[in-house]
C-alpha cells in the first residue's frame, strides 16, 4: 500500500473524536474534553471569528516516508471576509500548507481565494514551491505500464497561477490570469528521462476563461453547477522556452438529496495541441487527491485526459462525515484514443471531520492501480 500523508498531527486524533456521541457536536462529553482543548489550541470551531480579522487554524505534525524520510509539516487555513461578514461575499480562504524532511525535501504551497463587491470579483492565487523527488515513468499509457521505465526526478520546482475573475451576469464569470512554471537543478535516476529534459526549464502562459458558477460554497459546495472553458497559451514572446496552448473543460454538479446528504458530480478533460516539442512536465497527468484517487499523480500523462467522479457525502453531525465515490479515466495521444483503449477506474471510501464551518478535514482511502491514503484540507471538488 502506498500512502501519501499531508502535514497534520489530526490523522491519528480524528478517529478518536469518532468514539464519542455523534450528536454531541461542541465534543465536550466526559472523556472527550481534552480533545476538544486540542482542537480549540489548533483553532478548530463551530462557529467563524472573524474579531481579529482573520479566523485561522492550523494542523502540525510529523510525516515518514521511504522517499523523504521523516520530516514536519504543517497546514493552516484562514477564513477572512474584506468587506465585513455582512456584505454578501462567500468567505474568503487561504490556505498555506509546508513540510521539510530529514532527507532535505522540502515544499509550501498557497491556495487563495477573495470575493469583493457581492461576489462581483474574485482574486485567485495558486502556487507551489517544492524541492521532492517524484517518480517518472514517461509519455503515454504504454509506458507508464511499464516498470522498467521508472526513473526517479528531483529538481527545485516552481509554479504560480494568479487569476483575477469578474462577474458580468448573474453567476457568469471571466477569467484572465497567468499561468507559469519553472524547473531548476534538475537530476534523474532511470532511463525515462534524457539529458536534455534535465536542463532548466521556464513555462510561461496567459489564460482566459468562462465560467458559468451557481455553487453556494466554493470550496465545500451543497448544491450549485460550475461550468468552465479555459484557454492557455503558452508562448516564446513572454519568455517561455514552449510554445502551445492548453483546452481545460470542467462540468461540476452537486445536488442535495435530503438533509445531510449530498450527490457531486465532477467530469474534466483536458489537452494539449500537437506540437513538435511539449514539455514532459506539463503533459495532462492523472491521478492525485483531486482526481483519479489511487492512482501515482503523473505516472499516467498524454496529450489528452478524461475523467469523471461521482461522489455521494453524508453527514452523522456537524462535525463527522463520510464519502464513497467511484469514478474512470483515461490518457491519449489524441481524443479519439482516449475512447479507444480501457478506462481506469477509480472508487474509494473517505472520512470528514469539520475542522471549522465548510471547511472539512479529509481523510480517503482511494483503490486504483494502487491503494492509496490522502489527507488533505477541503473537498476533492
């Protein structure tokens, strides 16, 4: 079994919250009082404060893996609203996760989103700095099936995507944003990586996007349909060492069945035009703790991608949760491949835990070509 840990001491403190009544949601009964002292210490509540500006929690602790040995990490996520709680904005979130390990691996990443004006605007930021090493298995379905072609990567990467939305019509929204990568220092143990695709590398892009947005949480949505079309274009003229363009198409859904149950629907496809060089990092990957749960983020990457997850949530309490999802996808080297090969299927069971209002903890367990533990902050999608 392959376990990937996110940064947080709650993978061995949630299930105890789990023991007590499940009606008891301020977790206060006899025998559970220290672990809602914990919580408290972490930031973890049932209600948002917004008193001191920005209402932040924050989930410490060890990790041990093969690859970066033992190390810290931490992740904190601060709710936030600029215009005042009562101005009609969903809360604003940040979220800012970091780890370092004994084997000199290290990582922080940055996710954040601010609505103003009602809604009217969104400033999005997304970036990631890591210096981890990932395994390779190259281009195409064939080779990454293929065990000999494993080949370890390490390099210092970089990647920063800020956006800025606005909403012209009720719930329709345009995106222009910049899309940038960057690898330095990079080596390789294998034979799935040449040379020359170890030298540095800059991946600089503009994007454009429509979005059709009717979700009532961004990041923990009850009902709501998202629809997004958004192009990239990577080019020399703004120094980029590719030049190509990327087509990401997005279709959510999430119903509420009755009370505490709800049905969410994510199908995503993605491709690349065909060029004569794109770079091996940038190809579509499968796989991660968004999409494709159990299978190794990258190890299957092509031109083009199609996935689609359906996933059903329910909620015992306020505080406890528990999803099933299952789901497919597939790679290609053109779209019409990617109806013409197996598709690979996906299914899991999860674990949620409130950590503050929509903002859920999760804990999943994902079966694919391999069986896989995430622990993570907000839903999949």
């Amino acid at each position: 079994m392959r376990r990937v840990f996110y940064p947080s001491a709650l993978i061995w403190l949630i299930p105890f919250t789990a023991m007590g009544d499940g009606q008891n949601n301020n977790m206060t009964d006899e025998g559970t009082h220290w672990f809602s002292d914990v919580l408290q210490f972490f930031g973890s509540s049932n209600e948002v404060d917004l008193s001191g500006g920005m209402d932040w929690g924050v989930l410490p602790g060890p990790f041990a893996n093969p690859e970066q040995g033992v190390g810290i990490g931490v992740a904190a996520v601060g709710l936030y609203s600029p215009q005042g709680i009562q101005s009609g904005n969903q809360l604003s979130t940040l979220t800012i996760s970091g780890y370092a390990s004994s084997e000199g691996s290290y990582g922080i990443g940055v996710h954040n989103a601010t609505f103003l004006n009602q809604n009217q605007w969104v400033l999005g930021l997304e970036g990631k700095l890591s210096k981890t090493p990932s395994d390779y298995w190259g281009i195409g379905k064939a080779a990454a099936e293929d065990a000999n072609n494993k080949t370890l990567h390490e390099g210092l990467f970089f990647a920063i995507k800020p956006t800025l939305s606005y909403q012209f019509i009720d719930h329709y929204f345009i995106k222009g944003g910049i899309d940038a990568t960057f690898l330095y220092r990079q080596k390789s143990q294998g034979n799935a990586l040449q040379p020359q695709q170890l030298q540095d590398a800059t991946n600089l892009g503009v994007l454009l996007a429509i979005e059709y947005d009717t979700r009532d949480y961004q990041t923990n949505p009850y009902s709501g349909r998202l629809v997004s079309v958004e192009q990239t274009w990577f080019l020399n003229a703004l120094g980029s060492d590719y030049q190509y363009n990327e087509l990401t198409v997005n279709y959510r859904e999430y119903y509420r069945l009755y009370q505490n149950n709800i049905l969410a629907f994510d199908y995503f496809v993605q491709g690349l035009s065909n060029e004569d060089e794109l770079p091996w990092f940038a190809m579509s990957k499968l796989g991660g703790d968004n999409r494709m749960r159990g299978y190794y983020y990258g190890r299957y990457r092509d031109r083009y991608q199609m996935t689609a997850q359906l996933e059903y949530r329910h909620s015992f309490s306020t505080r406890h949760g528990a999803v099933i999802w299952g789901g497919a996808g597939n790679i290609g080297a053109h779209f019409a491949e990617l109806f013409q090969h197996t598709w690979l299927p996906t299914y899991g069971v999860g674990y949620r835990f409130a950590f503050k209002p929509r903002v859920n903890v999760r804990l999943d367990l994902g079966f694919g070509d391999e069986t896989t533990v995430y622990f993570n902050i907000h839903e999949a999608f």
